[in-house]
C-alpha cells in the first residue's frame, strides 16, 4: 500500500490518536505538572510500541523523563535518529483561547490546542510514518527515537542523559520536526538555528510595597527604574547596546544575504498577518536577515505591583522580567549571559538593588546542505510538494540540537511543516491538517532516499 493510500485509510485514526496525547498537560515550566509529564512519556511508549518497535521504554532523569525506542532490522544499514519532545509551553493568558487548550477539536482545516504543532503534532507524523513503514514491510533502515520532556526549559536533563547513552544513541543522522515552512506550498528545509541566553532579572527599591501618596516621589520605583533600564537596552537603530554583544556575531556574505533575499517572503502579508502597521529591528538589515542572521535581545514577561481588578496605589517592592537573547553562530550563550549580567548592574542606579539569574540556553546550529541526509530531505519535499524546497536560517532555537552534534558526533536534518500562522506558545495554537498529513508523506519520502 503507497503511503498516500495509507493516510487517506486512517486519517481519522491517525488525529483521534494525536488528540489523545494532546489532552495531556505536559508544561515542563510548572512542577505541578509533573504527573503530567510521566503520563505524556507513557503514552509515547504505547505509540511507538502499537507503531512496530522492538523496543520502549520510560527513562527516568532527575526531571521529566525521556522516551527511547528502536527498530534494528539491519546492524549493517544506516541508521535514523528521531529526535522531538513531548512538553509544551504554558497556556497562559488562558481567557485569550477560544477553545479550551487541552481539549483539541479541528475546525477551518485545522487542529487547534496546545502542542497541536510544537512538538506533538509534527512529531507525532514520525510514529505515523514509522508506523507504516513496518506495518507493509518497507522500512528500509534501522530507526531509533528519543522524545523529551525539557526542550521548552532548556534540555537540561536531556543532555547528561545523552552524555549517558552516547552508545545506543548512535546513528547516522538526527531527523526533527520542530520547525516551520515558509507557506502551505512553499517547501524550506531549516538549515540554522539561532542559539539562545535566557535570564530573569529582578529590581529591588524599599523592603515592602509602599504607599504611593505618602512616598511617591521621595523613593525610587523599582518599576519605572525596571522601565528605564530595558528601553536603554536598545538604541535608536536597533542595536543591543550590551558591551560586547556582538564581538563574536558571523558575518553572513554578502552572497548568502542574496541567496537569502529569494525566499518566497512577502512583507506585506507578513504585517498584515500579525496586524501591524510596519515592522521594527536592527537598521540595515531585512525582517527575514533580522531573525535568521542577526542576533536580538527580547523582554518575555514583565512584573511589578498590582494587577488584579480595581486599584491598589503602591510603590511595588520588586519588579521582575524575564529576558531572552537570540544568538548566532560564534556567539557563546554562557559568555552572553555574563555580558548582560555585567552590563545590567552597571546601569542600575543607587536606589535598587539589581540581581540577574541565568536560566537556560544553548549554542545556535548551523546545517550542511551537501549531507546525503539534506540531499534525502531535499528530494522528499520536491517530490510531494512538486517543487524545490528553499533552504533557511530559523530564528527559532533548538539549544540541544548543536549538543547533540557535540556530544554524539551526528549531525540533524530539519524537515519542519509547521507555518507562522501555527501561533506556537501563543494562545490559540493550531496546525494545518494538510501540513500533518503533507509531512507524513514528505517524511516517508525522506526514508527512501535516505536508505539508497
């Protein structure tokens, strides 16, 4: 049976199955969700076990556990490594879905809820595709997986258990689905990632929260002085002004900024899809250059004072931001996070007291495009899609992705499906169904070039 048979037999199957894990409220961020998590890895179990693999199991980590599974049908053929992750990000504002987030429905040829795209519906399509593989008798090389439960807070915990396992974890090349397309029929292939430094800052005025009448205007306010120190993080062309920041930054030439330019990128549409009146960054350089070859320094959350319902006049005691900077190659997240410690003390007035902690982060990667495995992804997306995919840098980040070319010696292919109007980490989170059933297609396509 051809694969497109095979879809078109068990569509339904195939999303009552996905919504199964879908309902799962696995949120690395939230201890409380910890539960959670051992449901999401044993539920993946069960999927890759009724999927055919020899073998699967729960391992535990001293945080959310990771799944490991494997199909050896020839030690001699080449072997793939499929990599995803099963937690997602929080929901909040939760008043902002319109349908409730762990209760997946498909509606406007679409499956909205959390982790319908990132990473449960795009990695969902490798079980599926495995799944078909064994159950006609094609599978023409030897697949193993890993799924985990940290990629949304870093991979912490993935990472040793790599450094663990580095033996049973070898293979030829590292298969993700993680990341986006240009458009529904404009095939790209991610050949980068941007790295990424995330750190949480906290101001701290008087010892309590104050009343605004009787001390406004005799004692600093943590939020404004908080205010002041982020917009001067900026200056008026868009450049981070952390010293240092870009002493490492690539310098991508000229020739790639061309080659670049030929995406298929409106800008446009690209306002008119986010309702804005005219977008913003670093001068000098494109939007597409901006988040795919440049690096950037965004505010995630801020917090300070009073927020509920009706009003409360005080000075706040603290105010709080989290803050992520998106790296390129040759930029060290641990160095850039040093620097901004550095810096954001420095700029600090007398009047608080300044503490920066450092979360998370990771390297940015960068994917060859004469590898046999791009040539395989290559082929896969021209023949289901009819034409040529465009290779691209993301500005998205996968910090474990340049650690597992470090730690395991392989490199990772990128075939990502998933489209900007996707909405991941933001309310509302959907995925195309033709985009689902289009990279199980596409995936199947990358096994058989893959093995010749």
């Amino acid at each position: 049976m051809a694969i497109l048979d095979y879809i078109e037999k068990n569509k339904q199957r195939f999303l009552d199955e996905l919504f199964e894990l879908l309902r799962i409220p696995s949120i690395s961020a939230l201890p409380d969700h910890a539960p959670d998590m051992q449901r999401a890895a044993e539920k993946w179990v069960e999927i890759l076990k009724k999927a055919g693999v020899d073998k699967a199991e729960v391992c535990p980590t001293d945080g959310p556990p990771v799944v490991y599974a494997e199909k050896i049908i020839d030690p001699a053929k080449p072997t793939v490594l499929v990599y995803a992750h099963y937690d997602v990000m929080p929901v909040d504002p939760v008043n902002l879905w319109k349908t409730p987030p762990f209760e997946p429905v498909v509606k406007d040829g679409r499956i909205w809820g959390r982790g319908a795209n990132d990473d449960k519906g795009q990695s969902f399509m490798h079980a599926k595709v495995f799944e078909y593989m064994t159950s006609t008798g094609t599978l023409p090389c030897n697949v193993k997986f890993m799924i985990e439960g940290e990629e949304e807070i870093g991979s912490g915990n993935m990472l040793k258990w790599c450094k663990a396992n580095k033996e049973r974890l070898k293979a030829d090349v590292i298969l993700v689905s993680d990341t986006g397309m240009f458009g529904q029929q404009d095939p790209s292939i991610t050949t980068g990632l941007r790295g990424l430094t995330y750190v949480e800052v906290e101001v701290t005025g008087p010892n309590k929260d104050l009343h605004s009448g009787l001390f406004g205007g005799a004692v600093a306010n943590p939020a404004n002085v908080l205010c002041r120190m982020i917009a001067s993080l900026h200056d008026e062309k868009g450049r981070v002004t952390v010293k240092g920041f870009y002493d490492d930054v690539q310098i991508v030439s000229d020739a790639d900024r061309a080659a670049l330019a030929k995406a298929p990128f409106n800008l446009e549409e690209y306002k008119k899809a986010l309702d804005i009146a005219e977008v913003a960054g670093e001068e000098g350089y494109t939007t597409i250059e901006r988040t795919g070859i440049r690096p950037a320094l965004d505010v995630n959350g801020i917090w300070s004072g009073y927020t509920g319902e009706g009003s409360k006049t005080v000075i706040p005691s603290k105010a709080n931001a989290k803050i992520s900077m998106r790296l390129v190659p040759n930029q060290n997240y641990t160095k850039i996070g040093q620097l901004f410690k550095e810096h954001f003390e420095s700029i600090a007035p007398p009047t608080v007291k300044v503490a920066v902690t450092m979360h998370h982060g990771g390297p940015a990667y960068v994917s060859p495009t004469d590898s046999p495995a791009y040539k395989a992804a290559h082929a896969a997306y021209t023949e289901a899609f009819g034409k040529e995919p465009v290779p691209f840098r993301s500005g998205g980040s996968i910090p474990i992705i340049a650690a597992f070319e470090r730690e395991l010696g392989v490199k990772s292919i990128l075939m990502g499906f998933g489209l900007e109007s996707d909405a991941i980490h933001s309310p509302n989170e959907s995925y195309c169904l033709f985009n689902f059933y289009k990279g199980i297609e596409t995936i199947a396509g990358f096994y058989k070039h893959f093995a010749k």
